[in-house]
C-alpha cells in the first residue's frame, strides 16, 4: 500500500505561524524569499517529492523539502528550480538537465539538513551573524550567536 505524504509538522507550524512566517525573507543576505512549489517528482527517486520552499533572489541556491515514501522529510539545495524542470517537460521543451540522467541529477540535489527546524535555525543563524558582523560592532552578539561562532571557532590545539 502506497503511503501518503504529508509536509514535516515543523514546516507546517513555521508556515502558519504569524511570528515565524517570513522571518527567513526578513532576514536573508541575499534577499531569499518563501516561495512554496506544489510537490514535485523526485527525478533520483521514484515515490519521492520534492517541495521548494525558499529561493535566493537570482535563482542560484533553491531549497526543497525532500519527501520520501518511508515518511521521512530532509531539505535539499539545488541550482535548479524543478518546477520549471517539470513544466517545460509537460510543454515539450527543452529543459537545463536530462531527468533521466541520474548521475547529473545526483550531483544537481545536494543534502542540506535532516530538519526543516534545523534548517532555519541554522540559515537564520547565518544571517544574523553576517548582519551582527557587517552592520554592527561584533563584540556585542547576542549570546546565541556568540555560542554559535564559538561552536565554529578554531581550537587553541590546532593553533
């Protein structure tokens, strides 16, 4: 029997929740906005879908959610937008790789986080640290920042 697939519980509060809906646009660098694609194929795995859901403003990075048919949901990047992929197949044109290629198509959806949560916490992390670091004085970050950078910074071992 063929399992439904459902949106991550934590993307669903993230996306209805008016304190957390648009906070990555508000905070992105690169002026990322929430743009959420209907379910897509998968084109390295039958069953699956993909769902965009955040797309940086020229289209370099786009993130998906990635969904199996065992229930399990990671976000994904990729240089392509999928959707586009799919309608220009539907249309008859030409589209930027071949689907059927799954080498090609591997190498185009990279492995991001295993949450959506750990996704946005750790792109809204990023941001507010590019922020802190090139609009203000850095000595003054907020303590989670600060423990985040620490978490990064080089060991006095390796020095």
């Amino acid at each position: 029997m063929a399992r439904r697939h459902s949106l991550p519980q934590d993307f669903v509060t993230f996306q209805t929740s008016t304190n957390l809906y648009g906070s990555l646009d508000a905070v992105s660098v690169t002026f990322c906005w929430t743009d959420i694609s209907p379910p897509l194929p998968s084109p390295v795995e039958p069953g699956a879908f993909l769902v965009r859901l955040l797309r940086d403003q020229q289209d370099c990075v786009i993130w998906y959610l990635y969904l199996r048919t065992s229930g399990e949901a990671f976000v994904v990047h990729s240089h392509l937008n999928y959707e586009h992929e799919v309608e220009a197949r539907r249309a008859g044109e030409e589209t930027e790789t071949d689907r059927y290629d799954a080498t090609a198509q591997t190498a185009a959806i990279l492995w991001c986080a295993p949450s959506f949560e750990e996704f946005a916490h750790r792109f809204w992390i990023v941001n507010r640290l590019w922020h802190a670091v090139n609009g203000s004085n850095p000595s003054r970050l907020e303590p989670q920042l600060r423990s985040y950078l620490h978490h990064y910074a080089p060991s006095e071992a390796s020095a």
